[in-house]
C-alpha cells in the first residue's frame, strides 16, 4: 500500500507539476554513467544454499555483480536560489554475473547460473545548492520507487534443464529505496552540464526478511535543455 501511494505521487510530480509552472521555472535533463553495485545486488535467491531433489543440496559460489551503466532524464524545479526539487527516471543494466553451483559434501560442480539484473528507478527528491555562479555545487537526496528485474539461465552442459532448477528463473519486485550524493552544475549560458555521484540504497522499505541490502555507487554526466 505504501509502495502505491508513493508511486501514485511520483506520477503527480512528472506529470502535474512541470504543466503548472512557468517554462523558465524548470529545466529538462538527460545523463548517462556508471552504475557500481555492492556486493549482494546479484544475490538474487537471498541465500547461499539451494535444495535442488530429495538428494541433493548445492551451494552458491557468488562474487558481486561487476559495473554497469545507467541512462535517465529528469526535470529539474526551482523553488529559490538555493533550492530545487528533481524529479527522474533512470534504467540501469547490469553485466552478466555468474554463480557456480556445487556440492558442499564433496565440492563437485553441479551447473552454472548466468544471472542478469536491471533495475527502473523513479526518482523524487530535493537539491541544495551552495552558491550559484558559474560552478554550482549542491548536495542531493532523493527517494526512489525501484523497479527490480532478475534473470536466471543454467549452463546447458552441466545437464541441468531449466525445468530441473527448483528456484524461479525470472523474478520482479517493487521496493521503494533513497539515494544521496553531491554534484554540481556548470552554466556555459547556451548550455548547462552537470555532474552527480550517488549513493543508491533499492531496497530500504519492501525487503523481506533475509532480504539483504542492494545498493550501487553511480556516477552521472548530464545535460540540461
């Protein structure tokens, strides 16, 4: 219920808000980087062990999910001059990973795991900005309803069907997360950049119970119009 109403609010703010102000009120930007997740956004399944038969127990070799790349835009609302507030949309994808299986009596490999993950953020939250001259740095905390997607196919010559694999092979969940970090615009008049980092925590409100903690550092170059 929570996660509805906050995505219910989002869809005000991106749809409503730009509408009722004056055009030199808001900007529009766009922006592309680098998305560096902790070392348990791949931990998909939340365990390490699996019951694959009646027989036959495995064990998750997990190392982290390597860096990926986001691409987002978002609208930009002044409130004063030291204020804004942000409205955003970001699609980050994540490489391949993948978690090898064995058996923990004899350590035997029983079959691979390739693991994908991409996560949809939106994103609403405020900007201070420090001063404003033609460097303007601020500091930004957002929070975020988070759109996470898992997929999972097995190594084929291991002999292990999809069928077989007693876990889900695709998943989706809604959690709603928050990020803070700090960038700074740069005004060039015809054109403004900008510069943010981010530290993004998905999974802060909605988590199961052995649910652990996803989150990733990203690193954004973007533009205003």
């Amino acid at each position: 219920m929570k996660k509805n109403i906050f995505l219910v609010c989002l869809l005000y703010g991106f749809i409503v808000l730009p509408l009722s102000l004056q055009a030199e009120s808001f900007k529009i930007g766009l922006f592309a980087g680098l998305s560096t997740p902790n070392d348990q956004l791949n931990n998909i399944y939340n365990s390490d062990k699996v019951k694959i038969d009646s027989m036959t127990n495995g064990s998750f070799l997990r190392s982290g999910a390597t860096s990926g790349y986001h691409v987002g835009g978002k609208v930009k609302l002044s409130m004063s001059d030291n204020f804004s507030f942000d409205l955003g949309a970001t699609y980050n994808k994540f490489p391949q990973t993948n978690i090898d299986v064995n058996n923990p009596k004899d350590n035997s490999h029983l079959t691979t795991l390739f693991v994908t993950e991409n996560i949809i953020s939106l994103s609403a939250g405020v900007n201070y900005y420090f001063f404003k001259t033609i460097v303007r740095p601020y500091v930004v905390g957002n929070i975020q309803y988070n759109y996470m997607m898992n997929a999972v196919s097995l190594d084929p010559s291991a002999g292990f069907s999809t069928s077989d694999w007693p876990l889900p092979t695709s998943s989706s969940d809604s959690r709603v997360g928050f990020s803070a970090g700090l960038g700074t615009d740069i005004d060039l008049k015809l054109v403004m950049f900008f510069v943010e980092g981010r530290y993004n925590v998905y999974n802060f409100i909605g988590a199961t119970g052995s649910e652990s903690s996803k989150s990733a550092v990203t690193l954004s170059l973007g533009l205003y119009f």
